[in-house]
C-alpha cells in the first residue's frame, strides 16, 4: 500500500525544483543524484539515460528514496521511501522534453547525446517520511 502526496506536496513537485533520488548500488552503497521530477497521477516520474548509475541500480533493486526540498523554504520537504514500478523507454523522451520545458522553458531537451536512449522511472510512494500539509 502506498501513501498519498498532499496537495501542498504536489504544489512543490510541480514547480521546477530538483530532487535527490537515492538507489542502491551493486556493493549496497547509496548512490545520490540530483535530477528533474514530474507527476504522473501518483507517482513521482524522472528520466536518465540507459547505462548511467541510477538507471542499472533501479533495474537491479527498485527500493529507492526521494527528497524535494523548497529552496525558498528548507522546511517545505517531501522525503520517501518509495519503488520503481516500471522503467521503460517508450514515451521517455517525451517525457524528457516535457522536463526540459518545466525546467529550462525549451521545448526540446538540449543535451541529448548521440545514441543516447532515454529511460523513465516510474516511482510509487510508498512511506512518506516528511510532506507538507
């Protein structure tokens, strides 16, 4: 069962503020990456290329975390456990340059690389440590 994102929660996801997505590596050390988030219903969506870090640490162990953290207000966070239901790259680079224009306001995303393959994360809630009320 997952927990439910408030409304004051997914006002903050919504704006263009980075998160820190945490998964676990092969040796079970935590990697951290900063990175661009959207809502998707209720889960939390980013994107990445096939081959970076958090893309084989999600396919390998799907536990991650999650922190969003206001930066006009250090005490407006969401922080929590959650799992990647599905990583999959039909629609991701959609979903890439949707990131791109809430982020940069472009409406492509300018730093492909060439051969690169743009994955989604799909990510549940499932214990919300800290959210707005």
């Amino acid at each position: 069962m997952s927990d439910k994102l408030t409304e004051k929660a997914r006002e903050l996801i919504r704006r263009p503020v980075l998160a820190t997505l945490a998964t676990v590596a092969s040796d079970g050390a935590p990697q951290a990456t900063p990175l661009w988030i959207d809502l998707d219903g209720d889960d939390l969506l980013v994107n990445t290329a096939q081959g970076r870090a958090k893309a084989r640490n999600v396919e390998r162990d799907r536990r991650v975390a999650v922190t969003v953290l206001d930066p006009e207000d250090p005490y407006n966070v969401v922080a929590f456990r959650g799992t990647v239901t599905e990583v999959t790259t039909e629609g991701a680079d959609d979903v890439i340059d949707r990131l791109a224009q809430k982020y940069l306001d472009v409406d492509t995303y300018p730093m492909r690389q060439p051969g690169e393959v743009r994955v989604t994360v799909r990510i549940r809630t499932d214990h919300i440590a800290m959210q707005p009320q």
